[in-house]
C-alpha cells in the first residue's frame, strides 16, 4: 500500500513537472526558489531542523541521496528505519505534502500543503551537500 502511494506520488509529481515545462514555465519554476526556500525552512522548519545539528528533528545537510531514517545519530522512529527510501527531490516533495501517508507510523506531525513551497523548501534542502 504505501509502495503503490510512493508510485502515485511520484507520477504526479513528474506529470506536474512535464505540464509545467510543456507550458513553458522556466524550469527554476519546476525546480524551486532557493532563497524562497531558505526562509521557508528558517519560518517553518528551523523549529525542529537545522541544517547542521540534531534537534527535535534531524539535520538536514545531505539530506538529498541519504536514506530515510539514516542521520547518523538521530533517533527514528520506527517506522522511517525500517524504510527503504532514499531521499530525492520527487520523495522529500511527497513527505512534505502528507509525511504519515509516505511512510506510516512516522513521528513528524507537520506537512506543507502548498506544492510550491514544497518546491521551495527542496530547493534550499538541495543546497546543503
């Protein structure tokens, strides 16, 4: 079940992002306003994340490539640890808009229900190598 949700996600994700190229929409559209994400995560986020230390949530450098659940010294719960998915812009998008229906049983409580800001957020994230 949450296999065939990642496969949705997915596929509207990548339809959404061939619709908007099809229209012409420039492709920093697709991809994200860094420095839109960046105060987004610092509004939103930075609560609970930083890009570089554990806090309620764990830290976010190199987050993109790193498997669910897989900070070095952050506790999960565990349902993110037993998870096989791996961080990339298509997955973080999908845990933003509903983390609970991603990966069921996972501890944050919080999602961003508008797809640009999600698109935002990603982009910053993609910046903490």
């Amino acid at each position: 079940r949450a296999r065939a949700a990642r496969r949705l996600a997915a596929a509207a994700w990548a339809l959404a992002s061939g619709a908007a190229l099809a229209q012409g929409a420039p492709a920093a559209a697709v991809i994200g306003d860094v420095a839109r994400g960046r105060q987004l995560y610092e509004s939103r986020c930075g609560a609970c994340h930083s890009a570089d230390a554990h806090r309620a949530g764990p830290m976010h450098r190199g987050v993109l490539g790193r498997k669910a659940g897989g900070a070095p010294g952050y506790e999960y719960s565990a349902a993110l640890t037993a998870s096989k998915l791996v961080w990339s812009r298509r997955t973080l998008q999908a845990w933003l808009a509903d983390p609970e229906k991603l990966i069921p049983g996972q501890a944050m409580g919080f999602s961003v229900p508008d797809a640009k800001d999600r698109a935002d957020i990603v982009a910053w994230l993609a910046t903490l190598k």
